[in-house]
C-alpha cells in the first residue's frame, strides 16, 4: 500500500508531498491545480512514462534534478522508492535494492515486484466507472485475475488444447493402423513362398551338382574323338608297313595289333557307360525351366522382404504414437484431478458467484 508521495520539479509542482489513508484515497481541487500531474509523476515512477523533457517543472534548470518519491509498506516494513532524473540521464534508487539504471522504456523488475500495482489501481475522472461499464464477461474475468481464478481458465484452454492434439493424433494413428493393416493382407501368401523358395534352393542344388557331372562327361567325349582320330591314322600306315616288313614286322604288328584291339575294347566299354550317364544326365536338364521360375520368385522374395522392413518401420511408429497417447491421456486425468480440486477448495462459481456442491463439480469433472 502506498503510504505517501514526494513530487519535485514535476511539471506544474516544484516540491508537493501528499500522505495517503488506508483504502480508497480521491484527489481533488480546482481546475488547473495539478490533480492530473499528481498521477502523472505517480505513472512516471510505476510505468517509465511519459519520457523526454515534458515531465520538467517550467522554472526549473535543465540539470535539476525531477524526482519523484514513493513510501509503501511491504512485509510490514516501510519502503521508500525514488525515480529520478537529471538531464538526459534516469535511475531508480531503493531503500531495499539501492540504484537501478533504467535502459529505453522498460521498467526493472525489481521495481514492479516491490511496487506490486495493476491498472484498477487508479482512475483519473475521464475513466468509465470501474466495472460498472464493462460487460458480464469482462467483470468476470476482472474479478478473477483480482481472487487468483484466472488458472481456471488457463486450465480449460490447457484442458482444450491437449485433447483436440491428441484427438488428432489418435485419428492419425488409426489411419496408420489401417493401412498397416493392409500391407499385412498383401502378405498372406509370404508362409506358402517360403515353402517354394526351400524346394527351389534343393534343386537347385541338385542342379549344380549335375552340371559338374556334365563337364566331366564333355572331357571323356573329347578324348573319345581324339581316339578315333589316332584309329584313323593307324589304319593309313598299315598297308605301306605290310609293303616294308615281312614276317618279323607282321609278328610285331600282331602284338601291337592284339594291344589296342585290348585298349579299343576297354575305350569303347568306356563309351557306351559315359554315353549311358549322359542320357541319364540329360533328364536332368528337364528342370531348367522350373529353374528360371524358382530364380524369379526369389527375386520376389527379396522385394518382400524389402517391404516387410518398411512394414516393421511402420509399427515401430505406431508403438511409439501408442505411447505418446497413452501419456498424454495421464495428462489430462491429471489435468482434470487438479482442476477438481481446484473447484473443491473454492466451491463458488467465479462468475455468478453460486456455489458448488459435489454432484455439480463431478458433473464440471466429467
């Protein structure tokens, strides 16, 4: 509460103290005597307005100090705070917190907790009557933020504000689980291509040992033809050595006759096995085409599994999205238990000022 105020070199007053009762105090006189500039120079000290030279006394000297005074009590100890400027230059000095620059307009902070005044503080005799020009909801709102009710509102709207998030998150969860639903649908028929895709790998298998069976057989083919090539030769030298050698020469050539005779049979035996496990290798070469199916579903098989990453991405999203509702969930019931309570300790409407029984603050709960 303001105890009383000093005003120096302050427009029209040169050195004015006026003492101020308890409660509502009113400023009155004739016209031209310095009632405005009272709450002037009061403003000057609370708001840091008005600034520039228009605050000084007409007769005073541009390095004399305007200062203006204020005595209040706070925690039951009497405090004194001074604005004070001298030439371009102002400060705050305090009986609790000492000097103070004051930097463009803004007023320190120091200053507006000690002073711990708000607009309904004053009125100057242009002002509408207090309250009872303002409308219902205006008033309300007034009498809230002077009883401390005001978080009743801010709740609401806190209130307001995370349901409507979580609303939306909830729908933009839903709509994420649908069209993860749908992906899922799409992969039904993963469990029978797996089943495909390990018949596929055994034959394949299969397949590859055949092949290196088949180039063993193309090796024993070359060497048959590079026989016959020799046979070919052999038969073209016979009849000039039959010309040259005589029964000496025929003896040996019996023996080595006898000799390959022995080899040809065993190389042609030969043949006809290789021959025998080529035509069995041949069927073999039949699943070439099942093959090239098996290859082009593990293809497919690739590609879904590709897709089923992204599937699991997605429900990783989703769990997380599920936790975050389910906190902000616990939010707004806690949200709600302090707002109960808050309606339990008051009882009393802050607008019509009815009060509250329990059924009607369950029934504000819910």
């Amino acid at each position: 509460m303001i105890k009383s105020v000093v005003i120096k070199n302050f427009q029209s007053h040169t050195n004015t103290k006026i003492d101020f009762c308890s409660g509502l105090n009113v400023i009155a006189g004739a016209s031209d005597s310095g009632k405005s500039s009272i709450l002037r120079a009061i403003g000057w000290l609370i708001k840091n307005r008005p600034s520039g030279d228009a605050i000084r006394n007409w007769d005073c000297k541009k390095n004399d100090p305007v200062t203006v005074t204020i005595s209040l009590e706070d925690n039951n100890k009497e405090e004194t705070i001074t604005k004070e400027r001298i030439g371009s230059t102002s400060k705050y000095v305090s009986s609790k917190f000492g000097a103070l620059d004051v930097i463009g307009r803004d007023v320190p902070e120091e200053v507006t907790r000690l002073l711990n005044l708000s607009e309904p503080s004053f009125q100057t005799q242009h002002d509408a009557y207090f309250l009872l020009n303002d409308s219902p909801g205006s008033i309300a709102k007034t009498l809230n933020d002077l009883v401390g009710l005001s978080i009743i509102d801010t709740i609401f709207k806190n209130i307001n504000s995370q349901a409507l998030a979580s609303k939306r998150r909830v729908e933009e969860s839903q709509n994420s689980v649908k069209s993860l639903q749908i992906e899922i649908d799409k992969l039904q028929y993963l469990d029978s291509l797996d089943k495909e895709l390990t018949e596929a790998g055994q034959l394949l298998e299969t397949l590859n040992t055949k092949k290196v069976r088949l180039d063993g057989l193309s090796y024993i083919l070359q060497g048959i033809d590079n026989t016959e090539g020799g046979l070919a030769q052999i038969k073209k030298i016979l009849p000039a050595e039959k010309e040259v050698v005589v029964i000496k020469n025929k003896q040996q050539r019996l023996s080595i006759l006898q000799t390959k005779h022995s080899q040809i049979t065993n190389l042609i035996k030969s043949i006809e096995e290789s021959i025998t496990r080529l035509d069995e290798e041949k069927e073999w070469l039949t699943i070439e085409k099942p093959f090239l199916a098996v290859k082009k579903k593990v293809t497919q098989l690739e590609e879904l599994k590709s897709r089923e990453n992204i599937l699991k991405r997605l429900v990783e999203r989703c769990v997380s999205t599920k936790e975050l509702i389910e906190g902000t969930v616990e939010k707004i019931s806690k949200a709600k238990i302090e707002f109960k309570d808050t309606l339990k300790r008051n009882k009393v409407c802050p607008v019509c000022f009815r009060p509250f029984d329990k059924k009607t603050i369950e029934g504000m709960v819910e």
